[in-house]
C-alpha cells in the first residue's frame, strides 16, 4: 500500500484503477435510472388515473341516462309506451352546451327508429338516425366508442330493452358531446413530464452533492496514501468536522495504520543501525588483528594465539547473526511446529551445559522443580534423573517448540552467569493448574530502576555490564520476550542494584 522509499511514486502511470470508472459516474449510472424510473412509475400512475376517471365519469353520464329510459319504457302488446320518460327536460330538448345536452334516441329490435329527443333536430343533418351497435363491448380500461357528426364528435353507448319475456325488443342509444378531456390529459402529461423532469434534475444534483461529500474526504485520503514516503511518515489525514462516520472511520483507520508503520519503520532504523554498528565493531577488530598478524613473520605460536582470538571474536560475530536471525523468523509470525515438552527435562539438559562454566568461575548453579503444593521433584541438574519417578509425569509439560524454548533458557542462565560476579545462579521450575513457571535467579549487579522498561530492546546493554566485563550483543533478553510471547507466555523481571535479577517465563500447559 505505501512506498517506503524517498521518491514520489508515479502519479500518470498506467493502472488497473485507472480504468475503473470514478464513485460519481457509478453512483449516476446506478442511482440515475433508478431515479427517473422510480419518479416515472408515480407520473405514470397520476396520469393512467386522470384518464380512467375522465373516461369513467363520461360513460357514467350515458349510461344513467340510458338506464332512466329503460326504467320508464313500457311494452302493451308488442307496442312502446315512451310517454313516461322526461322527454321534456332542457337537456332533451335544448342542444346547447351549457345546458349539457343528451340526445336519447329508441329503436325496435329492426333497427327502425321509433322516437328520439327533440334536441337532435338542431344538430347537423349528418347526426345518425340509425342503430349504431346492437351490443357494446366490454373493456377493463374504459374507453369512449365515438362517431362524427358535422364538426363535432359524439360518443354514445346502446342498451338493450328487454320484454317482459326476457327477449329483447328494441335499443335505447343516448349520446353526448365528446368533453374536451383529450386536451386536458395532453395538458396533465405536458405537467407530469415537466414535474418529472424538475425532479429527476433536482435528486440527480443531489446525488452529485452526496457523491462529492463522500468522494471528496476519500480522495484526501487517496492523496495522502499515494504521496506519504518514509521521509514524512508523519502526515495524517484531516478529519473534518462534518464527514461521515463511515469516512471518518476510514480516515481514523488509516492514521493508526500510519501510527504502526511510524513505529515500525523507526523500530527499523534503530535495529538497522544497531545492527550495523554491532557487526561493524567485531570486524573491524577482526581486521586489525589480522593486518597486525601480517605486518612481519611470526612463529607457529603466535599464529596460533591469533588464530584463537579470531576464533573466539568470529563466535561472538557468529551469535549475534544467529540472534538476529531468529528474531526475524519470530518477527515473520510464521506458524510454529509445536510439540509436547517436559520443561523440567528441557530445563536440567540446559542448566547442564552450563555447569563446568559455573563451577570455573566458583558460582553455585542449581536446578530444581516443584508443584504448587510445595513437593520438591528435582534438586541439581545431576538428581534429576534419580528423582523422576516423584513426580507427575505432565504436570510440567507444555505444547511448545522445543529449540526455541531451549534458546530461551539458555540465554536466561548465559546471561545471569554473565552479570554475577560471585554467589549463585538458580533456576526453578514451577507447575499449576493451568501454566508453568521458569524462574532464574541470580546474585548479580541487578539493573537500575530507570533502565528496567528498556532491557528486553534489542541491542540495549546495560550502563554497568561493562564493569564486570560481560560482552554480547544485547539480543538475548529481546530473543526471549518474542519466544516468550510467540508461545502465549509472558516475560517478568523483578530487580534490585546490588541485590541479583529474577527472571520469570510463564506458558500456559
């Protein structure tokens, strides 16, 4: 995601992002039609109901005219009896529009026409005098069935007129003036198309707004991510005030990400230059000894007495490459091939290694295991054996790497017998319930107060080991803190000046 190194990465470069399209263009893409057809679907509506109450309420009109005829017609003996009908209302008889005319015209089962209302006579001679359809179709949607007569369109409906059989007899045809309801849905469409318009254009502003408020915070954050080098790890990405949680979360996200890589990269340095002054030192020596071997001839004893210093200078140079290496094995985080480990055994074969050291420099080296309930198993590295059979054979037993937890101990016990002088090493083995403890004790320099947070850093040395002459490279105790806790243990230390150093390992069994 970053580029650590001191230039600017390249901006015109060609890349897969590059064709994909941008937030707002999607957004549009996707929220656009959704829009129109959303705001479409109600216009539609609006309109499809105008039209079908337009359309209802003509046909209504007819059809209550026709169904008044045919409660007063009579039939007496095969002969229409109209008289009770209201042939005289002003809109039977008057043609003009403000009365609202309907013009009633009767029909025999032949189609001959027996009565009609007088208002017909004032309309143009064109006006059918003749039995337009003996039976109306039925439609879901309502519709207007029309004629022309003159300038003027009619539309009408025909009912049948029943005898007192059941058989029909003749037809009632009313019709009426076509309402100017066609201009009126033009119109309403004209004012549905442009309201759709208006808010189609204004939400389409509104998601370009939206889009701009989200994509606008995200391309600081972009910017930040593509310009930040190591050289200004230190720039974070503004917050406003008014940004989403979502984009805020991001931005706050990515600061702590840069947080960690900071810290990282500054741990890196500091353990790169460590490391080069720590490596630089014993070559440099090495080199001086061996120009100073070879300025003259030398005996066969002189060479020999410069080849063992050599020897011993290329261990420490060899130790302290090993160190690092397996820091960076447990810095990868790579899964650990665990296996069931006795720590009491592990323990006594590490302490061992140590005795003829120990015993050299007149220190007291012990080793010893108990549980919990105060029962004493192992007394000395060299009883070990001799006392197995005292004690539960898994109370000590962990699920763990061995090598690692073997270079754990050893640079514990290396490290205490390093920094005590006189007096003793002690390393006990501890069980419980649920964990095992490893302590080393010592009667050493011990580490001052102000130096205690700093003692598992790597490459830290103490201000005092050179007063009694320990040499290292100050990796042991960092070795031990990331085994300690790539086993899920932990690493404490408790120490005075003067008074020794404990170091306790805790992993759970």
């Amino acid at each position: 995601m970053f580029d650590l190194t001191d230039s600017e990465p390249p901006r015109n470069e060609a890349s897969p992002t590059s064709e994909r399209p941008p937030f707002r263009r999607r957004l549009f893409t996707m929220v656009g039609p959704a829009l129109a057809a959303a705001l479409a679907v109600p216009a539609l509506m609006a309109w499809a109901g105008a039209y079908w109450s337009f359309h209802h309420t003509a046909m209504s009109t007819v059809e209550t005219e026709a169904e008044e005829m045919l409660a007063e017609v009579r039939i007496v003996d095969g002969s229409f009896d109209l008289s009770a009908y209201a042939w005289q209302e002003a809109h039977h008889r008057l043609a003009i529009d403000r009365v609202d005319p309907i013009f009633v015209q009767v029909f025999d089962d032949g189609g001959q026409l027996l009565r009609e209302s007088s208002n017909i006579n004032a309309l143009d001679p064109s006006f059918p005098d003749r039995l337009l359809a003996r039976q109306m179709p039925e439609r879901v949607v309502p519709s207007l069935k029309t004629f022309e007569a003159g300038d003027r369109g009619y539309y009408y409906t025909v009912r049948p007129i029943p005898d007192h059989t059941g058989q029909v007899a003749g037809f009632v045809q009313v019709s009426r003036a076509v309402p100017d309801h066609r201009s009126m849905l033009w119109q309403l469409g004209i004012g549905l198309i442009a309201l759709w318009i208006a808010l189609t254009v204004g939400l389409l502003v509104l998601v370009d707004w939206a889009a701009r408020r989200v994509s606008e915070p995200l391309r600081s954050v972009t910017d930040v991510a593509r310009t930040i080098t190591s050289a200004d790890l230190d720039t974070r990405v503004h917050v406003p005030d008014d940004a989403d949680r979502e984009t805020a979360m991001l931005a706050e996200t990515l600061n702590a990400l840069l947080d960690r890589v900071e810290s990282h990269v500054d741990a890196l340095r500091t353990f790169t230059s460590n490391a080069a002054h720590e490596l630089q030192t014993p070559l440099t020596v090495l080199r001086g000894h061996v120009e100073i071997a070879l300025r003259r001839d030398r005996s066969a004893a002189e060479y020999r007495s410069t080849l063992e210093l050599l020897d011993d200078r290329l261990g420490s140079f060899v130790q302290t490459l090993r160190a690092l290496l397996t820091l960076t094995r447990l810095d990868r985080g790579a899964s650990l091939e665990t296996e069931e480990v006795d720590m009491v055994d592990l323990v006594a074969e590490e302490v061992q290694s140590f005795q003829e050291r120990a015993d050299q420099r007149g220190i007291q080296l012990t080793v010893e295991a108990h549980r919990q309930n105060g029962a004493h198993d192992v007394s000395g590295p060299n009883s070990r054996g001799a006392k197995r059979t005292q004690r539960d054979g898994r109370a000590f037993h962990v699920q763990a790497q061995p090598d690692l937890l073997r270079d754990a101990v050893r640079n514990l016990v290396d490290n205490a017998l390093k920094y005590t002088q006189e007096g003793s090493v002690h390393v006990v083995v501890e069980a419980e319930e649920d964990r095992v403890h490893v302590l080393c004790r010592d009667t050493g320099i011990g580490i001052d107060a102000e130096e205690m947070p700093e003692v598992s850093n790597r490459f830290h040395r103490g201000a005092r080991a050179g007063d009694v002459g320990g040499e290292g490279s100050g990796l042991g105790l960092s070795i031990v803190t990331r085994i300690v806790e790539r086993h899920g243990g932990r690493l404490q230390v408790h120490s005075e000046r003067g008074q020794g150093t404990e170091f306790r390992i805790t992993l759970p069994r």
